[in-house]
C-alpha cells in the first residue's frame, strides 16, 4: 500500500510544519528549475551515468564499447573525450570517491579498465573471469568490486590491480555497495533478498528478506542515514544504516525498479524504470516531489554531488525513429526554465 504521510499523521501542518515547509520549498524550486536537455554522448543505448566527486564531471558507458566524459558548464555538458579499448558493452562505471580525475569501467570483455581524465588513457587494464555486469569503489579508494553474469564478485586492489579476494555466490547477485563506513559489504539477490557481509573479512552478517521478488538495487545516502533498494516488485523500500530496519516504501512506479540516486544532502530519492517518468520523493516523508517525463524506459540516473541536477538515460524509442535519436544521449534534468 503506498505510504501517505498526511494520512498517518493526521493534520500534517500542526503535526510537523518543519517537513511540509520543507517540502513545498523543494517542490517550488523545481517548478522554477524542470527542464531537460539531451546531449549526444554515443552511437548505442547508455547503461550507466555517474558523476565524479566534485561534480565537474559526468561519465557515461554504453552498448557502443566506449565511455564518454563530459565536462558541465552553467547548466549544460560539453563533451571533453570518448575513451575506447573495451571489446564489449560498457555496463556500468564509477568514480573514484575522492579523486575526481580517475574513474572504472565494467565490460563484458571481461576486463575492467581504469582511467584517468589528464591523460585521457587507460591506467590499467584488470583481467577477470567473467562478464562484467555490475561494479563500484570502495568509500576509502582502495579497492574496486566487479561482478560478473556467474555471480562471483572479485576485489581488486587499486594500488597493485590484484585480486585481493573472490567470492563465489550460490544466487543470483544483482548490484553490490559497501556502506558508507568501508566495513561492510551489501549485495541485493535474485530472490529478494539484501546480503550483508563483513568487510574486508566478508563473512556473512546478515541475509534480509527486502522484497518478495527480484531484489535489482541498492544506494547509500550521502549522510549515512539510509539506504534504498529497489525491486521487480515496483517498489522502492528505504532502510535504516543502523537498525537496518525498513522505515517506508515508494510505490508509484509500475514496473522493476531498475536505478536508484539520492540527492547529494541525503534529501531526495530520485527512482526509475520501464515507466515512462522518473519518480523524485522526499526521503522523510515518502511524498512525490516531482516527476520528470521521459518518452522511454529509463535504467539509470545519477543525482549532481553538490547540486540538484540528476542525469540520466533512456532506452531505445521501440523503433518510433529509422535513426533514433534518443539512442546514445545523456539527459540532464533541474535546469533552470529559462535556459
């Protein structure tokens, strides 16, 4: 059932006007700030967007095999450099959590690639068993966790690009996260389940029944406060870093949730999936912020660091177009009406 904060607190003014204040002026600020801008970035489908550290800026993989970076300037993204070497799909890519220049990739080649802006080159290039599907870095940036299609996640070492350790899963591991504190190690499962494992020793804490299907999944917030998961089930459940603990649901999308992004203050949860809108909530309340309207599926957002900017991509137009036009963009919402 959808949570409804007015609902559970009664008189929602008198109960808490902090939240409703609070709402409204996030609601406000984009009624003056909903626009969207598409920027070319490949010649396929993107699979994954993320943002480097201090948000100057925003990476892409695609189907094409390459990643682009562009660089964001006031309020668009100007391509710096396409960075080609993999043999396959780049699935997914990710930032160093405190070195805005270097970034890693993902590909069913079977090899991970790191890559640095200044030189615009491949650092190193990380051999590994399997198809690579899903990937990110360690909050201290010392280590990079890939998965691949037969669900075994290997730790590399960043300094030696060796493998510090590989575990073999008897289920089918959808996406991986450490914690915000690097001391423990999350993977949300095929059968609905979030898998905690200590870390670096990666022994299981804790197996929690999230969802009654398809777990797909997960992001920290910034703060350290919650994480999100999201499901085949259409929902989005937020829980407690802490007591992990699900304090509340989102409910308005239709089908799989397939990307998930909070907000660099911890205070939006932007979700989406093959509904043709992103959903943007309060995190506190569960209530809709906006939606931004897309003419296709989405399967990945990423909010700015520092600023409420949220990038994202969308699939193919099912053919609407000979040469489709949105194959290969990267979107920026949050820009000012007036642009």
């Amino acid at each position: 059932m959808r949570f409804d904060f007015r609902r559970v607190t009664g008189y929602v003014e008198w109960w808490c006007p902090v939240f409703l204040g609070r709402w409204h002026g996030m609601q406000e600020s984009f009624r003056n700030n909903n626009k969207s801008r598409e920027f070319p970035a490949h010649s396929a489908k993107v699979h994954s967007v993320a943002w480097s550290c201090d948000g100057r800026r925003l990476a892409s993989g695609s189907f094409d095999k390459t990643a682009s970076v562009f660089v964001l300037e006031k309020d668009r993204l100007v391509k710096e450099n396409n960075y080609r070497g993999h043999g396959d799909s780049v699935d997914q890519l990710c930032w160093h959590p405190t070195n805005p220049d270097v970034f890693v990739t993902a590909s069913g080649d079977k090899t991970i690639r790191i890559w640095d802006v200044r030189t615009t080159k491949c650092t190193a290039t990380v051999n590994t068993k399997g198809e690579n599907i899903n990937i990110c870095w360690s909050p201290d940036g010392q280590t990079i966790a890939v998965g691949n299609k037969d669900d075994v996640v290997t730790f590399i070492d960043v300094k030696s690009h060796r493998s510090r350790a590989e575990e073999q899963f008897k289920f089918e591991v959808n996406e991986i996260s450490w914690n915000n504190d690097n001391n423990m190690f999350f993977l949300t499962n095929g059968n609905g389940c979030i898998n905690i494992l200590s870390y670096p020793e990666l022994k299981p804490i804790q197996s929690i029944n999230a969802h009654p299907s398809n777990c797909i999944c997960i992001k920290f917030d910034p703060t350290g406060k919650y994480f999100a998961t999201g499901s085949a089930d259409a929902l989005v459940s937020l829980w407690t870093v802490e007591e992990l603990v699900c304090v509340r649901c989102f409910s308005r999308l239709d089908w799989p949730v397939r990307t998930l992004s909070f907000s660099h203050d911890g205070k939006m949860l932007a979700s989406a999936s093959e509904d043709h809108f992103i959903d943007i909530a309060e995190v506190e309340t569960g209530e809709k912020l906006w939606e931004v309207q897309c003419e296709s599926p989405t399967f990945t957002v990423a909010w700015h660091p520092k600023r409420p900017l949220l990038a994202y991509a969308c699939d193919d137009k099912e053919g609407k177009y000979d040469n489709n036009r949105e194959s290969g963009t990267v979107k920026l919402f949050g820009l000012p009406n007036d642009s």
